[in-house]
C-alpha cells in the first residue's frame, strides 16, 4: 500500500517461541526500494497482555482512517484453550502504525471482532481474510475449516487433514458482515 512518499508493509510474523503471532511493519522509499522492518509489532490483537494473536491483516484506508481485518482468537466466554476458535476482527489506526480494536457494539463476542466462525460446519474456524469495495457494500473473503480438520489422507498428520475453504460475506458499514 502507498501513502504520502513511503510504503507501508504490514508483515504476518510467526513466533515460533510463543503461542501466536504479532503483524510488524515497516517502510521503504516511494519506489518500494529499501525496506527497514521495525523491531516491536504494532498490533497484538485483543490478547496483546497474552503475547498476542494477530495475523493475515488485509489493510485499507478510508478517510484520515486506516482499518485492518485480521485473524483474532476468540475464548467465546470459556477459560478452557480447547474451546477457543479463530475469527476475524477490525482494528483502526489514524496514522497506520498505532492500531485500536474496534467498537464492534452489538456484534457478539470480544471488542473487535466483526464475523465468527459456526461450530460444527465448514467454516469453525475463521482465518486469512481479505477486504474489497464495490459501490457502498464491503466485501470479506475469508478461509474457513472446522477445528479438528477434514481427512485428506487416512491416518495422516494435522497437516493433511486440514482441508479448507473460502467464504463470502458482506456489509453495509464494515462492522456487521452477512454471509452471501
């Protein structure tokens, strides 16, 4: 993404140390030449006090705002870790780089979060989004699995069983998704 005279890159980094991830950014010269990575994320997600879970950000601006789509954990009120599901949430930033989760008011679940995954189905676990506009409507391209995965190969490992598709949804104020 460009904007004003430098690139902005917003990098999924995993940490392999911790149980989860972090988006860093960094920048470069108007040509995309040169690029410095910065040391520290810039946003943990809702779990920042727990090491953090917050990856595949898909970043655009509107306005003097930037919003950030982005894969979040979600404990949907449990304290057990067996319980907790991904999904996809919105951050806000005025300058892209100091990101805040988003009000969300009247979306279930934690601050931020704008589409859960539905147990049970295809799409349990939600991750990996991507944000389009046609006209006023916001669309979210977005992978979905269920939890346990779907055999791909019998008796193979997490990987082969993972199985995975993309869903569709769509929203008139980029809070309140529908799936389509």
């Amino acid at each position: 993404m460009k904007f004003n005279t430098f690139y902005l890159l917003i990098i999924t980094t995993l940490l392999i140390s911790c149980s989860g991830s972090s988006s860093g950014t960094g920048t470069s010269d108007e040509t995309g030449n040169g690029w410095t990575k910065y040391s520290e994320p810039v946003f943990e997600g809702y779990y920042s006090a727990f090491g953090g879970f917050a990856a595949d950000a898909s970043v655009f601006k509107e306005g003097s705002t930037y919003f950030m789509y982005y894969t979040d954990m979600d404990t949907n009120g449990s304290e057990n870790p067996d319980d907790y599901t991904t999904c996809i949430a919105l951050a806000t930033s005025p300058d892209g780089y100091t990101w805040t989760c988003a009000d969300t008011t009247g979306n279930p679940g934690l601050p931020g979060i704008v589409l859960e995954g539905v147990a049970a189905t295809w799409e349990e676990q939600l991750e990996t989004c991507f944000i389009y506009h046609i006209g006023d409507t916001t669309y979210l391209i977005y992978g979905g699995y269920l939890r346990d995965g779907v055999p791909i190969y019998p008796g193979g490992d997490p990987i082969s069983t993972m199985g995975s598709s993309l869903g569709l949804a769509s929203s008139d104020d980029g809070i309140h998704f529908t799936r389509i």
